[in-house]
C-alpha cells in the first residue's frame, strides 16, 4: 500500500508544463543541468514551504486571538461579556 502523504513523482515534462520552462530552468541551472536532481530540488522547495505554512497559520490565529481581545476589550460593554 502506498503512503498517502506521498505524491507520485513528477515528470520533467510535467513539471516544465506546470511551472513552464524559465521557472524550471532555474532549478536545473541549481542542479547543475541534471533534470533528476532539478525535480527533487523542486519537491524540495515546494516541501518547505508548505512547512513554512504551518506557521504562518498559526501566526494568523495568535494575531486574529489578539486582536479579538482587543477589539473586544475596547468595543464590547462589561455586561456583555
């Protein structure tokens, strides 16, 4: 059984497709022009910066938190709350 939290490997052809050529060029510049390579740097990329996500939603919560107590500490009526 495969993991699901696996994607199937991309071609060169699909990546090129979906990111186009000049974008892809790049990773194959980094990747000394070895495609294979290029698309495991591209996973790579794609792989950290989903991470990267995580935290910016957590960021998003705490700061929206905060601003719901402040909003509410200013706006909202003791005997309301």
């Amino acid at each position: 059984m495969s993991d699901p939290d696996q994607a199937a490997p991309l071609t060169s052809a699909q990546v090129q497709a979906w990111l186009g050529s000049p974008r892809f060029a790049r990773y194959t510049g980094a990747a000394g022009g070895d495609e294979p390579v290029a698309l495991r740097l591209y996973q790579w990329n794609a792989q950290m910066a989903a991470a990267a996500l995580v935290d910016v939603g957590h960021f998003e919560v705490a700061l929206r938190n905060a601003y719901d107590g402040q909003l509410n500490a200013r706006f909202v009526p003791a005997v309301g709350r």
